[in-house]
C-alpha cells in the first residue's frame, strides 16, 4: 500500500501529493521564482498547520497505549509533555489568511522545533531504561514510529519555513532576473534538486576525517577516502538526511580501521557510487575488522546491546540532538574551502543543528538505526555486512524522489505520518 507524499501539493512546483499506487514524474528543474506566489505560500502554511498537531495527536495516542510504568519513566514522560503542549499550541491557531499571519506561524513553528531537539535523546534514554519493563522489539517499535513521524513533521514544517525565506528574499520578485547557475534556483524548499552524491560523500568525508584527528590527536593515521563509480550522479534529496547517512557510515568505518591499525599505515576506505535510472547505491567498505559478535545481533536496536550502561550515559552528556551532520561540524569548518564549495543554500539552518552539539568521540549508539530510518523514509535502505576479523561493507540505496511515493505498509505506518 503506499501512503501520501508528505510535502505541499500546491506551493511549488517537483514535489507531489498523491494517493495513486503510479510512480509521479520525476522533478524537473523548475525556478522557484516561477510558482512561489503569496496564495501558494498560505496554501502551504494551512496545509502545516492542519497537518502537525493531527500527526502530534498520533504520538499521543501511542504513548497513552504503553504500559503505565513505561510512561512515567521520567524521559518519556518529558517527551510526552513537550507533545502535548505542542498540540495544544497547534490546533488552536486560526487559518493564515495573510503573509503577516504566516510570519507569526513561522515564529511559532520555529520555538516549537527549538523545544522538540530534546526529543531524541530522552526517547534513546527512555527505552533503554524501561529494558525489561517491555519487549525489545516492542520498545524498538515505538521508537522507530516516533522517530519517523517526527522525520515527517520536521520535513513539511522546515519545507514551509524555507519556502518563506524563499518568499521574503530580495531576489524574489516577479521580474527577478537570475543567473541561470544561481545556487538558490536549484532548491525547491528544503528539497535539493541536483544533490550530487561524490560532492555528499567528499563533503561528508572531511567532516568525518577532521572529527576522528580531534578525537585522536594530530598525530593520527587517517585512512584514505577512496571515491569512485558515477561520480556525476545527481538527484533531488534533502541534504541534511543524506549527509546524516554518509556521516555517520564514513565516521564508523574511519573510526574502526584506526582503532584496528593502531599506529601502522591504515588501508583506504573504498567508496563506490552506482547510478540507475530509479536509485543510488552507495558503498562503503572498510577494513576495520567488522562488527564484534556480541553487537552484530543489536546492530539497529535502540533497545538492546551489551553497552547499555555506557550509552546511558553518553547520552545524558546531549541534552539537545537535531540528528544532523551539522551538529557535529568542527567549529571553525565554515571557513573550510570544502564549505566554500557548495551552495549557498546548504547554510539554511533547517534543522537547528546550530543550537544542539556533542563531542566527536562521544558514541550514543545510535547512529545506525537513526540511519537506518532517514533512508526508509524517503523509501530508500541502508544494509550493513560485517566479516569479522577483516571489515564492513555498508550498502545505502537512495530512491530518487519524484519516482516512487513514500511506502507505508500498515494503518500503524500511515499513523506514523
């Protein structure tokens, strides 16, 4: 069964809500100055607003039916109540009916993502402290639906926040001349239309690699970064799911050939990138010794493993995490020639990252799973294969949006949007 497209149907041209089972024709490179009109930017923000506080409403729902001594451990109670303030704001705010009303949405849209940063990592210590009190693949379950919708409602609330500061932008206006390599024209919202993923990978590799030194000290020996395949492979995604991906599957394979290797010269990490005509699959293979056997069967679980105690812990270290490669940019990385390459656009703080951070060695466990969910999401998969005492092969494929509706397989899914 497939479910609908989580983005506007109206305020912009590429992205499409459906309820038909047919593939949507791929984006086309259209100029947002084209469609990006005021009856359209209020469309979307009362499609934003009907939508958050039913999808708010869900979550509810879901945590009233676990079991009471589940829900009045201390963090899910917190996220509990952040929900319910939220759907109380919400679904009080009366139709936006004029730019001055969206403006006042949009600040109201922004404090509410501020307070939610804390959701992740009270959930991640919610469910490990309730380990016992219910099943693992139950508590992994509630987590991973939670975790979806709130991919979801972050999408379409920083998609109409982005078309507004398209909206409110000097160059926007309906005689505006632009060049036709202008950054800004390749975006529509949030949405990259020629997202190259050799340019996601290098990007990703030199945040991954100078986060590893710090950790480790100047002096340590990095592996290569071994690019190679369709290098020119481009498609429409939003970036800041892709680079959380890549970062995360880059900084686990430099992180385990340097813990292997010690202090001899470390092999290369190979990337290899294949296009086809619906998806990209990324690979990355390391030889840093594979996936120790008491963790392999744990590998995606939010709830089970042997370094429970220790993840605990780390993650009260993080008292906000926006899930983005962002967070952990090294602090002075903006004036890094890598970051002067790419587009302008990218520096839209859509996810708040700038206000939730944590140390480069600080491992919360979990990164796979979180992974693991921003690719299902946009119906895409990510698969790990460990040989033990020789290294990892990840295989991430990435569903080109605009050929495929997001698949949802059950009513509890649906409710996950």
């Amino acid at each position: 069964m497939y479910g609908r497209l989580l983005l506007p149907q109206t305020p912009y041209r590429g992205v499409r809500r459906t309820h038909s089972n047919k593939t949507p024709p791929p984006y086309r490179s259209a100029h947002v100055l084209d469609d990006l009109s005021e009856s359209r930017l209020l469309s979307s923000a009362n499609y934003v607003r009907t939508e958050l506080p039913i999808r708010i409403s869900h979550r509810l729902r879901d945590m009233q039916t676990l079991p009471y001594v589940a829900l009045t451990n201390p963090h899910i109670s917190h996220v509990y109540e952040l929900y319910y303030s939220a759907f109380e704001r919400l679904r009080k705010i009366e139709p936006v009916k004029t730019v001055e009303d969206n403006d006042g949405y949009c600040k109201i849209i922004k404090e509410t993502l501020r307070e939610h940063l804390s959701v992740i990592p009270r959930l991640a210590m919610g469910v490990l402290e309730i380990q016992g009190l219910m099943g693992a693949e139950e508590t992994d379950k509630f987590m991973n639906t939670l975790l979806r919708s709130r991919i979801s409602r972050r999408v379409i609330a920083e998609q109409h926040l982005a078309l507004t500061e398209t909206f409110h932008s000097p160059w926007h206006f309906p005689d505006a001349k632009t060049s036709q390599t202008d950054p800004q024209e390749e975006f529509v919202g949030e949405v990259f239309l020629r997202c190259n993923a050799a340019e996601v990978v290098t990007r990703c590799a030199n945040t991954a690699t100078e986060l590893i030194r710090r950790a480790h000290g100047s002096q340590v020996l990095l592996p290569e970064i071994k690019l190679q395949g369709h290098l020119n492979a481009a498609f429409p995604y939003i970036p800041s799911h892709l680079e959380y991906i890549v970062g995360e599957l880059l900084r686990n394979s430099i992180q385990a050939v340097v813990e292997q290797r010690g202090g001899c010269k470390p092999p290369p990490i190979e990337v290899l990138i294949c296009e086809a005509a619906q998806h990209v699959i990324i690979r990355i293979s390391d030889q840093g010794g594979g996936v120790p056997r008491e963790i392999l069967p744990h590998l995606w679980s939010f709830s089970k493993g042997p370094r429970r105690q220790k993840r605990l812990e780390n993650l009260e270290r993080v008292p906000k995490m926006a899930a983005t490669m962002q967070e952990l940019r090294v602090p002075d990385s903006k004036s890094t020639p890598e970051h002067n390459d790419r587009p302008e656009k990218h520096d839209y703080d859509g996810s708040l990252s700038s206000l939730s951070g944590r140390p480069p060695d600080l491992r919360l466990g979990i990164g796979l799973p979180m992974s693991r969910i921003y690719a299902e999401y946009w119906a895409g998969s990510l698969e790990l294969h460990s040989l033990e005492g020789y290294g990892v092969d990840a295989f991430l494929q990435i569903s080109k949006l605009g050929n495929k509706n997001e698949q949802l397989t059950t009513r509890a899914s649906m409710d996950a949007v």
